[in-house]
C-alpha cells in the first residue's frame, strides 16, 4: 500500500515547507518537493491513494507521553480503557500514547508490567509505550528498573506526594536516581511535598471546608516549588536526568528554569489544563449541573491555579521560550456520577484527574492561532520533543524518510468545537473542555501508514496499535 499527501505544507519542529510525502507500508519512503518524479518514474501514477492537502498542514502525529489509561486509582479507575482512550487520541491527532504502570507498594513491579501488556494488546487503536511507575523504592525496585530498560521502559515515575499509596521518601528517590545515572534512564518526578499537602487537606476537612476548591488550596504552589527544588538537588547529587511531570505553579518553572541555566538534565511537562484552566474559574466553581461540586470535574493533581497570580500566563512564555519541554495531556478521566462524586462533602475523596487526550492537538493549535507559540514549536512539543525525551525519535516525531507512516493532516481553515456532544469520544459523562473553540481541525489521520480517521470517521480496527519499545532518552545534555 503506497500513500502520496500532495501539496501539503509540511511542518516539522525545524522547519516548514510545500512537499508532497510519500507513504510505503507503515513507513515515510520520501519528502519530495511537489510533483516531482523519483528516479525517473511518476510517483503519483504509482500509488495506491492520493490524498491532496493543498492549504493543510501535515505534521507528524501527535505523541501524548503522559496517560493513565484504566488506572486504578483514589478506589476506582479512570474510566477510558486502552480501547477508548486511544481511540479518542486518533481522533484527535495523536498516533503514540506512553501511559504508565501502576506498581503501588508491595507489587511485583514485573508482574505489573506484563498486566499491562495485557490491558493493551490488541485493543490500542494508536501505537503505545510504557513507563514504569515505582511505589516504596526497595532494592528490587533497583534491579527490575534494568530489566525494564531491556523491555524497552526508558524512564520511571516517582511520587513525592501520596503517603501510604505512592510517595517514596527522599533516601529512596536518591537510591532510584543512582540507578537511573547508571543504567542511563529518565527519572519523572510527581513533585508536590506530601507530608504538608495531607496536613493542610486534614484540617481543612476538619474546619469543613470540604468543598473541590480547597483540593487546590491545600496543594498550593509553595509545595510544588519546594518538591520541585528538592527533586532537582537530588538530580544533581546523583547524576540522573529529572524529569518533572504536570508542572502547574509558576514558581516551580522558574526552578526548572534555573536548574536547566546551571548545566542540569532537568526538564519539565506541563499540561492544557495549566496553560487555559484556572482555581478561580474552574476548580471554585459554584454553578452548573452539580452546584457547588461543579468544580469536581477539575480536580487533578497538581491543582489548578490562580489566574490572579499568573501561573497560566507564565506557562506560555515558558513553553515558547523552551524553559518547559513539552505538552501531554495526563489524561486520567472519571466520570462525575459514580466517581467523582465519591468526594460529595469531602474534597479529599474525589479521584484525581482530568481527562484530556483528544483534545492536546487542538488546545495546543489555537496558542499557534493566538500567537503564543509558533507553527513548529506547536510540532516540537507535542510530536518532537516527547519522541526525542522518551527515545522514539526518528521513527516518531518527525516527517522524514525512514520514519513510521504516522501523519495527520491539520486544516487551519477548519473549526472544532469541543463538548460533550460535539467532538467528545472520551469515556467520560462531562468534558473538563466543554464549550472551547478551536479555530482548526483534525482532518485525516495516519497511523503507521493506514488511515485511521478521516473527516470525521473513524476507519481504524481495534489493535491496529502496536507497542513500541523505546531506547533512551535523545534530549539529554
Ligand atoms: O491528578 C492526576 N494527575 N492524576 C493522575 C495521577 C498522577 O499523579 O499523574
Ligand atoms: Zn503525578
Ligand atoms: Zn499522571
Ligand atoms: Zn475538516
């Protein structure tokens, strides 16, 4: 099966211009200026399909390097499994997810990774990675993360918050870090100061205030910036690469940012909901279908913050300015009836997380229509720079020879309106994004070659997702 996207505008984080790309098998065979013959022969009389993309955008398909597909989670489980999520991620313009293992304390992390197996295979509509989340750091913990990394598990999810659930102590994040600077993979951070957070949260609770707004106000930015600090001394101490994930406060940007300026593999992810969604408007709201718990929907953790202290406005800046790396989404839906409200009269009880995997592509092209970031860096942190940092690039993340077939045509002359019953393929009975408008639109997506949306249908089959066993980490200094 041979491919040819004509006249498109083809857009990678270097660079854009007019090429047609031809697409043989499951992989990019060559970028071509338009109409131009290979070796002689016609290449668009050759294929199979001819897609004209005049006035479209094709970009290489988006990688969301951070879901929680059916985790089992706050006494649930989030409720998009491997077959809905990534199903929804297609249709949103996203070819690759890297979704993590839960190891909570006292599992056996290997059998673990091959549950996930289980979950996975033959259900993904898009291809998928793992990382490795590891609960109570013990000296099995050490020896499964170098089996891991010969299974293709480059990086490894530690919790500073989460007593009792997730939350390693600092001697065995230091021991983990070791590791990492020894075997040469990526340690994620969930970086907020846990002992204080479920202090504040327990008095709050006890004082009452048990409404979903003091979920953000018991997690506030100092004990995001204070664990971010923590996290980077300990990097430093040991040597490994740090990885921060869902950075919401702008206090801890600016430690990333400092770490990044002294020399340090120091990174840091933030998500759509800390560059549009704020503590006032949404996590406080009072109104709407569940009144005074409206807010439940957008609980996560980190929380959202202030917009009166200009976390979100920050957040741009750094994501154009390179001090954050990249967008994923932290996709980790519930729905609101029968899970979120489990935490009616008690914050504390709602399941953390927002679901969002759709919709990363479309969030992330209206700050290039808003002129917060440019057409290439929309690429670079949603497609590149999650291939390069989680050792995938070259067969994902960028349009090139060589690379897999995974493409999406992106029309700038389209529109999106998302919601619940507009573009919503979620699991979800709510949309954390209900009434957005998108001045674009997802309108052909390629995976590996094979169409999988177009306008507006979904075409795939159930298992056309593959794993993808990645290397380490091409982002390092
Ligand atoms: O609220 C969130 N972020 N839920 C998912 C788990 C995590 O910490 O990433
Ligand atoms: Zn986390
Ligand atoms: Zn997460
Ligand atoms: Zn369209």
């Amino acid at each position: 099966m041979k491919t040819l996207i004509k006249n498109g505008t083809v857009v990678n984080s270097t660079g854009t211009a007019t090429a047609d790309v031809l697409i043989d098998g499951e992989t990019i065979a060559a970028v071509l200026a338009p109409g131009s013959s290979l070796l002689g022969f016609d290449v668009e009389s050759n294929v199979d399909t001819v897609i004209d993309a005049r006035g479209k955008y094709v970009i290489p398909g988006g990688i969301d390097a951070h879901t929680h597909m059916e985790m089992p989670f706050g006494g649930t489980n989030a409720s998009d499994t491997f077959e809905t999520g990534t199903r929804a991620a297609a249709w949103g313009g996203t070819t690759s997810i890297v979704d993590f293992v839960v190891q909570y304390a006292g599992e056996n992390i290997l059998d673990q990774y091959h549950l996930w197996h289980e979950k996975a295979a033959g259900n993904c509509a898009i291809d998928y990675g793992f990382h490795q989340i590891l609960s109570d750091v013990q000296d099995s913990s050490l020896v499964a993360m170098d089996e891991l990394l010969a299974e293709g598990v480059s990086s490894f999810k530690l919790f500073m918050a989460y007593k009792g659930v997730f939350l390693s102590d600092d001697g065995q994040i230091t021991k983990a870090m070791q590791k990492a600077a020894s075997n040469g993979s990526m340690i994620m951070m969930h970086a907020e100061n846990g002992s204080v957070i479920d202090l504040l949260v327990q008095q709050a609770v006890a004082a009452g205030n048990t409404s979903p707004l003091y979920h953000g106000l018991t997690r506030p930015w100092q004990a995001e910036e204070e664990a971010t600090h923590r996290a980077i001394m300990l990097a430093n101490l040991t040597g490994a690469p740090l990885y921060v994930v869902h950075v919401s406060a702008r206090q801890a940007v600016d430690q990333i940012a400092a770490a990044r300026d002294n020399g340090q593999n120091v990174f840091g992810e933030t998500c759509p909901q800390y560059l549009y969604l704020s503590l006032e408007e949404q996590l406080g709201a009072q109104s709407g279908e569940w009144g005074a718990f409206e807010g439940a929907k957008w609980v996560c953790s980190t929380p959202l913050r202030s917009r009166k202290e200009g976390h979100q406005h920050h957040m741009w800046q750094a994501l154009r300015t390179n001090d954050i790396q990249m967008v994923s989404t932290d996709h980790c839906p519930f729905c609101m009836k029968g899970q979120k409200d489990m935490g009616l009269g008690d914050f504390s009880k709602i399941p953390n997380g927002i679901g969002s995997v759709e919709h990363r592509m479309d969030l992330l092209y209206q700050g290039v229509v808003d002129k917060k970031i440019s057409l290439e860096r929309w690429v670079e942190v949603t497609s590149t720079t999650p291939a390069r940092m989680f050792g995938m690039y070259g067969k994902k993340g960028v349009i090139q020879p060589g690379a897999d077939g995974d493409v999406v045509i992106y029309d700038p002359n389209g529109h999106t309106s998302i919601g619940l019953n507009k573009t919503h393929h979620m699991n979800m009975d709510y949309s954390a994004w209900e009434g957005f408008e998108i001045d674009g639109h997802v309108d052909t997506v390629i995976s590996r070659g094979k169409v999988i949306v177009d306008d507006n249908r979904y075409v795939g089959t159930k298992g056309d997702g593959k794993y993808f066993k990645r290397g380490l980490s091409q982002y390092l200094i």
